[in-house]
C-alpha cells in the first residue's frame, strides 16, 4: 500500500506541476543542457510580491527533457523519472502536446511509472489527459485518463490557467475523470465518466531563491497543492496529497515535497530543470 502512495505522490505532483506553459520552449530555457539556475550574487531575485507568470510554467519543448530523483523519508533516490518532449501525439480524438514519464531506476516496477501526459499550449499546470502503460501477464494494456476542470467560485469550466496569481492567493477546482482501458495494440476506446472526483486547491505562496542539485535558482515561483480524492460509497476515505513545488522561471519545476497524509514517510524530489535531451 505504501508503494501505492508514494507512486501515486510522484504522479500527482508531476501531473500538477511539471506539465504547464507552452510548447514553444520560451521562458529563456537553455536548449544546450545546462540548466537555467545561477549563482551570481548580481541577479536580483524578484521581490515576494511579483505575481506568477508564464515563465515559471515553462514545460519542455520538444528535444528537452527534464529529470526528476525521488526520496522517501531518509532513503534517497528511490527512483529516478525522465519527462521528455515528444511533440504533438493523438489523443482522444485530438492532438496535444505530449511530455513522456519514464522510470530510468528506481525500486518500483514498471506498470503505472511510465506514462504521456497531454496538454493543452494555453494551459497552466493541469493536463489534458494521460496514458498510462500497464501489464497483465504477457499483455500490454493502455488506460487512458481525461480531466475536466470546473473552478470552485466562478463555475468556470476548462484547464485552468494560473498566470497572474498574486502571493498567498488561493485557487480551487473540482476535478472530473472519464477513462477506458484497452489492449496496447487497440485503437483507443471512448471514455467513461467515473464516480471519483478530486478537489485541487493551488495556492500561490510567493517568489523564494531554491537550490535543487547544486544548482540555485532566483526567484522561484513557490505553490503549495491539495488534492482530495472523494468516491462516493467508499468504506474508507482516501488519502489526501499535499505538496509544495518550486517552479523556477525557464526550467520549470526544480524541487518538490509533500506526503500523503496517512503518517507514511514524506516524499521529496529535485530535478535537473529543463534540459537538451539526449
């Protein structure tokens, strides 16, 4: 069940903060390999007050990739995800741009670690949908996953966009799923609506410099995430996920922590920031 928690903790956080901005690659994302952050003492972090923007939202461009170590409690690299641009891929009936999570290494197996999230280029965080990868046996089977957004206070519907957000500002969705599985070498099925919904709360603490993998970043766009599963006729509530991120201008996420809230170790992430992929 651990296990189960822990996956679940990377796949959300990857889900709510790794998949945002547009596909253009802009933000000043260095396309040679290294990453965006500096140690000069001369760059200027913004100060606290400075709304969030696109450029902390960056996603990779096609031909980049950004990697990401997870730990849990004191164990550290428990595993090791690529999230690499692949470019505009079909799904649902439409095409989006796509980013492909894979486990590199790591002490989980591969059904449910790797999988494509589909976004929108106008979106923030939230994507459009994922495919994930799963086996039975000798079988290859894909589920996909699509998400609709509907904002707590407006009742407006579609992928939410965050960009203006003001320090300590606080944003809440309900998240919808519809979803089918099928034999990998299937076409994809129609989708069903669920019972299961998620209440997602995204505050915007602020601006922070941050340091991930030796590397610091200034002025990074701090969010905090809540994300409440209800199903309705459940015997047992599930655990809510809570995390913080760091979404550095240009290299996107950059650090992340945050633990289911069931009293299991928390989990913690740094990644290298958008990268050339190899």
């Amino acid at each position: 069940m651990q296990k189960q928690l822990i996956a679940a903790m990377a796949v959300t956080t990857f889900m709510l903060a790794a998949c945002g901005g547009g596909s253009n690659g802009s933000g000043g994302a260095k396309a040679e390999g290294a990453p965006i952050g500096t140690d000069s003492a001369t760059t200027p972090a913004p100060a606290n007050t400075d709304p969030l923007d696109a450029a902390c939202l960056a996603a990779p461009a096609a031909g980049q990739k950004i990697t990401a170590t997870l730990n849990v409690g004191p164990v550290s690299q428990v595993g090791t995800f690529d999230a690499k641009a692949i470019g505009t891929t079909v799904f649902d009936g439409g095409s989006y741009d796509t980013i492909e999570v894979k486990l590199v290494n790591g002490i989980f197996d591969g059904d449910g670690t790797n999988f494509r999230l589909h976004t929108d280029p106008a979106s923030a965080i939230f994507p459009v949908g994922v495919t994930e990868y799963r086996r039975f046996g000798q079988s290859q089977y894909n589920k996909y996953r699509r998400f609709a957004f509907k904002d707590d206070v407006s009742g407006q519907t579609g992928i939410p966009n965050l960009v203006g957000m003001k320090p300590n500002e606080t944003r809440s969705f309900i998240m919808s799923e519809a979803n089918a599985e099928e034999l990998a070498t299937h076409p994809q099925p129609a989708l069903k609506p669920i019972a299961r919904v998620v209440n997602v709360a995204v505050q915007y603490v602020g601006r922070e410099d941050v340091t991930a993998m030796g590397v610091t970043y200034k002025g990074a766009c701090k969010l905090a995430l809540h994300y409440d599963r209800k199903y309705p006729g459940s015997l047992f509530p599930l655990p809510v996920l809570e995390g913080t991120a760091w979404l550095a201008p240009g290299a996107g996420i950059v650090k992340l922590s945050g633990a289911p809230l069931v009293g299991v170790a928390a989990v913690t992430a740094e990644t290298t920031g958008i990268v050339a992929a190899n």
